[in-house]
C-alpha cells in the first residue's frame, strides 16, 4: 500500500479538523451557557415587595403573576384582592378576563382548519363562506384569514356595535358589509375586534361546532384547561373571581365597575375567561411549539404561523429603544425586546387587564392580570424579563407613574374649566316632544329618543341618560363616568321635520334615520282612529 503524503494537503486539512472543533466547543459553550438555567426565586429576590408598593401606589386592587420557565409554572402569586367589599384574596385560580388574549385562541382555532385542509391562509375567505360580505367586491375577492387576523382589511374599529350591545354574533357578522374601509386593504395596521367576531363565525361554518365548542374540544380539553369559561355570566357562577374597580372620579376612592355581561357578540374577540394555572399551560404549548405533556396537542405549524410577522404596528420611536420592530402576526405580535424575541398580547375589558407574553429562546412566558390601570401588565410583564434575563433595568413603572399621575391632573383641570365651545342664548328648533322617536342606521342598529315629565332620554346600547339642550338643535347628556357623554344633533328634511340624528363615534360620524311610528302598521289601532 502506498501512502502519498502531502505536507500542504496535510497542513490544510490540520486546519479544517481544528476549525472544526474550535466550531464544535464554541458551540458547546454558546449552548452551554444559552441553556444554563435560571435561578428563578433567586433572580426575584424582593420583587414581591415591589408589586405590593405598585398596588400600593397606583391604588390597584389586586394583581396575578404566573412565570412559566420551561415545561413549569415556576411563580404563580395573587397580591392584593379580586373583592375588596369582601376581602377575598387574589390567587393562582381566580377568574380574570383575559380580552383580547382570546384572539389567539381564534387564530389557534382557525390554524386548525387550515391544518385539516378546510381552510387556507392566503386565499380569499370567502371562498369557505361566501355568508361573509363585505363593503364592496374589491374585498369580497380579495380579504384572507391573514388578513382578518392581522388587523390589515383597511376597516376601523367601530366598536359601539359590540361594547355592552345586545347584538348577537351573527348580528354582528352580517353587519360587516356596512362598514366602509378607513384606508385599502393590506396598507397599514387598525386593530379590529369584528374581524375576530366574523372569524369564530367562520369557524362555526365550516366546523359545524359553535366557536366555543370547537376551542373546548380542541384546545381547552387536550390543555388541561379545566377552570376556563367563555363568559361573564358563567364565571360570576364560579367561587373565585376577579371583579373590577376604578375609582369615583377626581378622588382616590374605589368603586366597582360593572361586569361587562351584555355583549355575546363579543366572543371570539374576547370573552375568555381563565386564570394564572390554567394560562400556564396555553403558555407552555407556545413555548414548545405546541406540544404539552408530551403530546403535540397544537401543530408546530400553526404556532409558526400566528407568530409569522405580518403587520407592522409601529414607527422608529423618537425614545425608548428598548422594544423595538413591533409586528403583529395573527393573535399576538413579536418584537425584539433588548435583543430578545418577544411575543405577546394585551387584554382589556370592564375594568380587568391582562398581558400574556413568551420569550420562546428562553423558554420563558409571563402572565398578569390586574382589576385596575390597564398599562400596569404590560410593565410588570418587562419587569419580570429584565430581572430574569440579567438585563439593563429599565424604571418602566416610575416612568409610566409620572405620566399616569399628569394625565389624572390634566383631566381634573379640563372638567373644570368653563364650556367655551357651547353658543348661548339658542334654543331648539322645534317643540322636545316632536325629536322623541326611534332612530337607526343599518350597521350601529338603534337609539331610541323618548320623552316624558317635559324631558327627553337618550337611549343606545348600555347608555340610558336623560338628554338636555346644548345649543341649537345639538342636546347633550351628562357626563356619566361609566356610560360616557354623548352629544346627538338632529336634522330635518326639506320640509322641516326631525327626521335624523348625527352621533360622532371614534371612528366616524354615523347618521340615524328616523323610522316611522310602529303604530301605523298596527290595523286594529288604526280602525280604531
């Protein structure tokens, strides 16, 4: 056998083998130290201290922190109370409701279909149901699931057709086609809740399960999510739950705000119920993409997909750089959050907030909920991560506390000072009686004027005020905190009969046309005449 040797052959291949392991122990030592654990109590030593001064100082009832690290809810605290009247503590199994966290339990649930070949991301939705419709055929044959999902149909948010409505799901659904896009399709982000309403639709159509069926069988049974409700009314059944408190305006003094029972349309959107145990393992399937106790109980590809980046939510910040590239996927958005991949989701509803978030690299997941100040989740949230992950410490809530606290005084000089916009020594047009009726537009549904005791009352949805005279022929209610002030301006035809009603809503100006008087359709009343 004959052995040819070549010294730069030989030289060449000495520094291959030891660039390889040179490779191989950087690797071992990146890993080594990328996977080393974390000392979780040791890493919160005193934080504990730190929520009660927060509850303390934002005048917050009660606040639940669950920290997910790996396969393991590793933190699971209540502080403060769910039930101040009662002084019933908070605890890892008391109800919240989680809002919006319920969009990714949507996306989940569509990902599914799409996973068993009934659905497509990227197709036009109504292929799959044609009952969908939209504003014009422009988005008839064009808006995907993606679309939907991602905040990116060009449609606002027009959210007093759900808030305390009593519109129906399906109500709520057909209503889509009334509303004009703000901007075209696929051209920024404007974060809608009827998308996500029309999407559990969408599930009931092709699943033939209502969307609460389907997110049971499919996902809170398979999860262990034994303690978790789709509603108000079934958690006020339940022992432990959050109620919701803000305090009676210009004073420190809390109140109960009422439990947002009277919007079914809501669902898909947003009517979750869970708490700190049961959103642990929601937490941990995302961490491992999808699996829990072994089981691939979601597709890794459906939890690639609602966290894909799809629609940009924010401009390069003039400050604070520390969150930064914020895109929203399909139920959550990812950013990069001092160099780590963050992915999360607010909540907000009636008064209960929450933030759930992983950082799926390092196999953390945070989850917090609070019965007052919505920005508090989100901060404690960034709190937690900088402690866990040795970060530069950023004074997220000293730095929000100070803007909370000028925002309060800001609205405290506004409510004081004088009325400049309202022209005085005008009065209405015609006699109170002659503006009483029942008004309606085709997507907003009803408001109802009434008159009795030489008064009118405004009637919309969960508003029930009395209405009084502002100037000209715009009246004004009070400015109830829970229900909000509504100025209504009326017009008149050619001839000069009320005959509608203008109402501005954050996302524009909606006209209700006056209806006739029930009473003439009704023949025997008529005869009678």
């Amino acid at each position: 056998m004959h052995i040819i040797t070549n010294t730069g052959s030989i030289m060449k291949l000495r520094s291959i083998l030891s660039a390889i392991v040179l490779c191989s122990v950087a690797s071992v030592v990146s890993q080594s130290v990328y996977a080393q654990d974390i000392n979780v109590e040791k890493k919160l030593k005193g934080f504990d201290k730190v929520v009660e001064q927060v509850l303390k100082d934002w005048n917050v009832p009660g606040c639940g922190i669950g920290i997910v690290y790996k396969d393991q809810l590793v933190y699971a605290r209540g502080f403060g109370y769910r039930d101040i009247e009662e002084e019933l503590p908070v605890t890892p199994n008391t109800l919240f409701h989680i809002a919006s966290n319920t969009k990714l339990f949507t996306s989940v649930a569509i990902g599914l279909l799409v996973e068993d070949g009934k659905l497509e991301w990227d197709k036009p939705v109504r292929k799959w149901a044609p009952q969908l419709e939209f504003y014009n055929n422009e988005l008839n044959n064009s808006v995907t699931i993606r679309d939907m999902l991602a905040h990116r149909t060009g449609i606002s948010r027009h959210d007093a057709l759900w808030i305390r409505s009593d519109f129906s799901r399906e109500e709520l659904f057909q209503r889509i086609k009334y509303l004009e896009p703000t901007i075209p399709l696929r051209q920024g982000y404007i974060y809608n809740n009827l998308m996500y309403v029309a999407a559990g639709q969408i599930i009931e159509i092709i699943a033939g399960q209502t969307w609460e069926e389907y997110v049971q069988e499919r996902i809170f049974n398979p999860l262990g999510m034994t303690n978790s409700v789709f509603d108000v009314p079934e958690m006020i059944k339940q022992p432990d739950f959050m109620r919701a408190y803000t305090e009676v305006r210009d004073t420190n003094i809390l109140m109960r705000s009422p439990l947002y029972d009277s919007m079914q349309g809501l669902g898909s959107a947003g009517s979750i119920v869970s708490s700190i145990n049961d959103m642990s393992n929601w937490v941990i399937a995302h961490i491992y993409k999808g699996k829990f106790r072994g089981e691939q109980v979601i597709p890794a590809s459906v939890i690639r997909e609602t966290m894909r980046p799809v629609n940009p939510t924010s401009s390069v910040p003039e400050k604070n750089f520390e969150n930064l590239n914020i895109v929203y996927g399909m139920g959550r958005s990812t950013s990069s959050y001092k160099g780590h991949y963050l992915a999360q989701h607010g909540g907000s509803v009636g008064g209960i907030y929450s933030n759930v978030s992983i950082m799926p690299a390092d196999s953390i997941g945070v989850i917090v909920f609070t019965n007052r100040i919505s920005q508090l989740p989100s901060l404690i949230t960034y709190t937690i991560y900088d402690l866990l992950l040795d970060l530069p410490e950023t004074p997220w809530i000293e730095r929000a506390y100070k803007t909370y606290t000028e925002g309060k005084q800001t609205g405290r000089e506004a409510r004081s000072k004088p009325d400049t916009v309202r022209v005085h020594g005008t009065s209405p047009s015609h006699a109170l009686s002659d503006y009483a009726g029942r008004y309606e537009d085709a997507a907003y549904g009803t408001v109802t004027i009434s008159y009795n005791d030489d008064g009118l009352r405004f009637n919309y949805n969960y508003a029930d005020l009395p209405l009084f005279h502002y100037h000209y022929d715009c009246f004004v209610t009070p400015d109830d905190q829970f229900m909000g002030r509504w100025f209504v301006n009326f017009g008149t035809d050619a001839k000069g009969i009320v005959n509608e009603l203008r109402i501005s809503f954050d996302d524009k100006e909606v006209v209700f046309v006056r209806k006739a008087d029930a009473r003439l359709n009704d023949t025997d009343l008529i005869r009678k005449q």
